[in-house]
C-alpha cells in the first residue's frame, strides 16, 4: 500500500515589497534658556489638557462620529488654542481611536483562536496524542478540569470583547498604560512618585503641528527656519509670553539635522509640508525636535528586474540573520554568512542591534553586486497564543522576542537607501525543505552548515522563482543520459513541482499503482546453459518413432 499524498498548503508567489512612504529625522534642541523650558513646558501641559478632553469626547461618540460632531469638537478646541493647533489635536485624536479598533480587533482575533483551540482539546478523550495538523487530548483529568474553566473565561472575555466593538467602546490612556500601571508598583520600577508623576505628565503632553504646503518653511504652527529658527505660535490663553510678532514665541537656540539636512532644507525652501513635534525626555533632562514628511510612492522595480543578478536569501532567527548568496539560476554562491545580533535589554538597545545587523547585510549585498534580499514575509500574530503551544512557554517567549514588524520596517527603509529593493516570500516549508533537501549537499569538511543557512538558500530560491526541493538521485546504474539525470531541477513551468515527491524507497509495484501503468516485468532472458535452454517448439506425446 502507498501512503497518503499528503496534501501542502498554498504557496503564495513572491513580491517586491513597497518603499517607505514617510520619513522622520530628530534633532536636540540644546542651549535653551530657563524661559524656554518654562514656555514649552506651558504649552505642552495646556495643549495637552485640551487633547485629553477631545480624546474623551470622541469615545463618547464612537460609532455616531460626523462631520457635524468633528466640526463641534474643532469649533470649541480653537476657542482655547487656534485653528491650526485644533486641526493637529484632532486628527491626532482620530488616529488614536482608529489604532484602538484596530488593536481590538486584533485582540478579539487572538481570543478566537484560543477558544478554537481549548474546544478542540476538550472534545479529545484524556491521554489521546496528537498529529502535526491538529493537537490531541490533555494529559490528565486535572489538566482537563483546569483548561475547561480556562475556556470560560476566555469566551466571557471574548463576549465583552465584540460587544464594545459592535458598540464602537475603545480603551485608550493617554501617556500610555504601561506607565499607568507603574503607578500601583513604584517599587517594581524602580520610581519615586515624583519621578513617577514628571514622567506621567510628559507622556500626556501635546507639542505636535501638522505641515502645510505653500505656507511659509512648510509649517505656520511650529516653524523651523533654513537658519535653525524654532519659532512656535503660541495657544490664545498664553499670547502674554510671546516675544516675536503675531503671537509666537522664538527659541534662544539654533538647531540643525545632522541626517538627512539636505533633503529637509530643499523642502522648506520650497515651502512644502513638513510636521513636526517636540517632545521631553524625562530621564534625559533633554528636550527633541522630530521633523517628518511623506514621500510619493515610488513605483517598485519589477521582479525580473529583481532577479537579474541573483539573490541574497535571509532567514531570520532569534539572535541572527543566516544569509546565503544565490546566483540568478538558484545556484549557491561561497560561504554562509551569520549576522548576529542581541534582543535583550531595552527598546533601544534592541533597535539599535537590528540596525546595526541589518546594516551588516546592505554592505554585503553592495559588495557582492546584488541587487535584492529575500526575506521570509513572517507575522507571527496567530503563533503566539499560549492555547497553540502550551507548556512551550520558551519557545513562546522566543517568538514573541522576534520583531517581526519592526525588522521588515526598518529593512524596508534602509534597503531603499542603499538602493536595494526586498522581495518577500512565502515562509511555507523553507525550513524544513531547506534542512531536507540543501543542508548535507552544501556542508564539507571546510564549511558548516546550518538548518538557518539551507533556510536562507530556500528562501533565495522561491524568490528566485525556483523550486526548493531536489529530486531524488537515482541508483548509480541508472545515471545515463538515456535515462536523463533525476536530480536536475524541474523547470519553472513544470505543474506540481512544489507537490509532494514519491518516496526514495518506492517499489516498481507501488510506482505502477501509483502512475496508472498495469505493464508487467520485462521476461527474463534466455540462459547461456544447455540444461536450461528454451525451446521455441511446442512438447507433443507420441508412440511412434518418425524416421521420416
């Protein structure tokens, strides 16, 4: 009996990611002077007042937002500050309340597959194993007993869940909750409550302008000059503190952008849209100045165009980039390249590692000539419930540290920098059929190689738009050019070429079962001995003797 076609998932075909459609540079405002200081401080905490109470009113609205209700909200923010000010407090607002549906909804979807998955294990009997396609049954009564009250409380979450959002309800704090929740463990955090209440006050400022095309240097609220001028029109109820015409106020120092100066200069001059905000860095004692913009899309290369002269493959793990360099045929080129990087400690610190690795990587492709990379398109949102892996809490923790959305951002960005453009792929079987199929052919006793490194070699090839796996070799006697060498690569149009291959075991029998053939086996040949010769004649009893 043959086994079971097992039947593979689809495989989407690769693509040409999208450029970035936005940039942000960030300066330091040094040199203020005390009055500076107390005048963004001022503007900061009233503008920020009037966000927070906008905020408010919008998730009162929910669902029965209008233009007539933005108007209102609008009409009474420019009362208290201006018209400017109350078009950025706004929109500003509307982008956090649709960020909080979309979260819900994220959360909702993370809800649902849990419940999915505890009802399928409960359904099990105890003691019942497991396939790669669908867990089996828990271990024990108890654990039973436990993941059953656990599902109740997943499907009362779950009902509160898509109730508020059928009702347009969002949770939303304004600073952010995490340093909400620093509050009731000062201890954990390591905080006074004065340090506490200065940081809680910075994150709920509002110091944010909106660019304006055609008005002067871009921007009419907060207006940076070709000189370095910071000038901030300031809110009606604080017009005293002016001290330049039409009610601004201008800074004692001079700034200036280091990256991306030139860029910034040619768009002022030409007075086109510029945002920018300013905020606090509380444990610094360091007030920024980002400056940000939005680029036209730029059309992407074609693939082909991509493809030309090879591909650079990267799998992406846990503490490095495994990378392989392929030739436009899908041939392997050189060594592995490993490029390492440490996820631990803060958000900068991580930020800054996947910076400098990715960096890493750009140069390499320069040098190489290559003109793409070829990244897995990964989103580990669904595989990261803990109903899916359960007692696998590390292997949880190792993918929830991967930052997947972050990486392909920031490899997006500095890829289309350097010139390079990024093709993303299916990750579907790139591991396994990499580790399968490219692994032991590729490793010598002068190279190593890695699951992660053949990984990179099978996500080069399908961005390359070739098949992954190889074809079984045949026995040495059977490698003639009559009978065509099996381990040549099928061609791109070939149907099924990604579909499952018949065994390396498989008998003549099971072949012929299998291809619809019902043709018998080749008669033996005639032996060389007398004994065992054949006679073409047919065997006839007679009694007589012929003498004829």
């Amino acid at each position: 009996m043959t086994e079971p076609k097992r039947k593979l998932r689809t495989i989407d075909a690769p693509f040409v990611a999208l450029g970035p459609s936005g940039v942000a540079i960030r300066t330091r405002l040094k040199h203020l002077t005390p009055e500076d200081d107390k005048v963004l401080r001022l503007i900061g905490e009233h503008l920020g007042r009037l966000a927070s109470g906008d905020l408010a009113a919008r998730c009162r609205n929910g669902l029965e937002h209008s233009t007539d209700t933005w108007a209102a909200r609008k009409q009474g923010l420019t009362a208290a500050s201006s018209s400017r000010w109350a078009g950025s407090i706004t929109k500003a607002t509307h982008d956090q309340w649709a960020l909080s549906r979309r979260c819900r909804l994220a959360h909702i979807q993370g809800l649902e597959a849990g419940v999915r998955t505890l009802t399928h294990r409960l359904s099990q009997p105890v003691g019942e194993k497991g396939t790669k396609k669908a867990p089996g049954g828990y271990r024990s009564r108890s654990e039973w007993f436990n993941k059953s009250r656990r599902l109740a409380v997943l499907e009362h979450r779950l009902d509160m869940a898509r109730a508020d959002r059928e009702a347009g309800v969002v949770h939303v704090v304004r600073g952010g909750r995490k340093l909400l929740g620093n509050r009731h463990n000062l201890q954990a955090a390591q905080l006074t409550e004065a340090e506490w209440r200065e940081r809680w006050e910075a994150g709920r400022w509002f110091l944010s302008a909106d660019g304006e095309s055609g008005k002067r240097f871009g921007n009419e609220t907060i207006r940076v000059t070709p000189d370095g001028d910071v000038s901030v029109k300031l809110p009606a109820p604080l017009a005293g503190l002016a001290n330049a015409k039409h009610g601004r106020y201008v800074l004692a120092s001079k700034t200036a952008f280091a990256h991306r100066g030139q860029e910034w200069a040619d768009r002022i001059e030409s007075n086109r849209a510029v945002a920018y905000r300013i905020n606090y860095d509380v444990q610094r004692g360091r007030w920024y100045l980002t400056a940000s913009w939005q680029r036209p899309v730029v059309q992407t290369i074609p693939l082909q165009t991509a493809r030309a002269a090879g591909m650079i493959g990267v799998d992406t793990n846990a503490d490095h980039f495994a990378a392989y360099q392929l030739d436009v045929h899908g041939n392997p080129v050189g060594d592995p390249r490993r490029f390492f990087y440490d996820l631990s400690g803060t958000a900068a610190h991580r930020d800054a590692q996947i910076r400098h690795a990715i960096t890493q990587i750009l140069h390499w492709a320069k040098d190489r000539g290559i003109n793409a990379i070829a990244i897995e398109d990964l989103d580990f949102t669904a595989e990261k419930t803990r109903e899916k892996h359960g007692r696998k809490k590390r292997f949880r923790q190792l993918i929830s540290g991967i930052p997947t959305g972050k990486l392909k951002a920031r490899l997006v960005s500095m890829a289309a920098e350097t010139g390079l453009s990024v093709v993303a792929v299916d990750p579907a079987y790139t591991s396994m059929w990499g580790d399968q199929y490219w692994r032991r052919p590729m490793q010598t006793p002068r190279r190593k190689m890695s699951r992660h490194d053949a990984a990179g070699i099978a996500i080069g090839r399908r961005a390359l738009g070739h098949p992954i796996r190889r074809r079984t070799t045949p026995p040495h006697d059977d490698r003639s050019d009559r009978h065509g060498h099996r381990t040549a690569q099928a061609g791109p149009g070939t149907r099924g070429r990604e579909e499952t291959r018949p065994p390396v075991t498989e008998r003549a029998r099971d072949a012929r079962a299998r291809t619809g053939t019902q043709h018998g086996t080749r008669e033996t040949s005639a032996s060389k001995t007398v004994r065992d010769t054949r006679s073409a004649g047919q065997w006839v009893q007679d009694s007589l003797l012929l003498t004829d």
